[in-house]
C-alpha cells in the first residue's frame, strides 16, 4: 500500500494565493488573447506545486517528491533500511511578503514533522506533518510498526 503525505507548498501560501490569481486571470484571458496561455501554465506551476512523501509499505521505499503543476511528481524511491528511525521534530516556518508600500505579511506556519533519520542518527527527510505532538508520537508508532523501524527519542 503507497501512502500519500502531502507537506507544504513550494512558494509558500502566499506564493500559492498569488499563483491562483494568476491562473484564474490566465483562463479569463485565454478567450481574448494567447498570452492567457502563458499565465495559465506559470499560475499553475506556482499556485499548485507542493512537497509529497510517498510511502510504500509493502516493498520498504520512500520517496520524497517535487509536485510540479500538481501532477507531475518527481523525485526517487529510496529502501528503508532496519536500521533508519524516526524522530519528531517542531516546525516552525515564516513566511513574508512584502507589499508595493513596503508592509510586510508574516504567515506563520508551527507544525510537528515525523523525520526519517539514518542509523547514524543524521536526518533524511521528513516524512509526515502533523498539527499537535500527541498525534505526532501516535503517527509515529503507526509508521514505525507498518515499517519495522524503531522510534527516535
């Protein structure tokens, strides 16, 4: 069974917010003119390119991957070895804009991620993002029974 992580978005949510715009424009545009075409395809690459992690229980890989327009994955499988753990590790991300009049837009973002480490301890990537630590140590004990690894304290 491959399961789907889906982790953050590339440009951010208000690269993401921007890209929308963008590509609504593009398709109002497209009846009017070609270059609608053009805002089409660069809206959807910033609008809907996010992270994926996907985790294939049965033959122990796992892939992080780059989601170009949304549907294009890309990125390589990787084995999970008996010795790999995991760990779990706060996030907290900031994003700013800044607008024509120099106002900045802060959106924070703090999260807890399950992070696969190797068995040197050296962290590989992350592999979940979860909202509260109490569902991070229960995804944790979940992940690491389906994949034979040990948890990381």
């Amino acid at each position: 069974m491959i399961r789907k992580n889906k982790l953050d978005k590339s440009f951010g949510p208000v690269g993401s917010a921007a890209g929308l715009v963008v590509f609504i424009i593009g398709i109002a545009t497209t009846f009017s003119s070609l270059f609608g075409i053009f805002l089409i395809v660069i809206g959807a690459f910033v609008g809907f390119s996010s992270t994926i992690i996907f985790i294939d229980t049965a033959r122990r890989k796992i892939k992080f991957s780059n989601t170009i327009l949304g549907i294009i994955p890309l990125g390589r499988f990787i084995p999970i070895d008996t010795g790999m753990k995991i760990g779990i590790k706060e996030s907290n991300v900031v994003w700013t804009a800044y607008s024509q009049g120099n106002r900045s837009l802060d959106v924070e973002n703090k999260d807890f991620r399950l992070i696969l480490f190797d068995s040197d301890g050296k962290e590989i990537m992350p592999v979940k993002k979860v909202n509260s630590l109490e569902s991070a140590i229960a995804e944790r004990r979940i992940l690491c029974s389906e994949l034979g690894l040990t948890e990381l304290d």
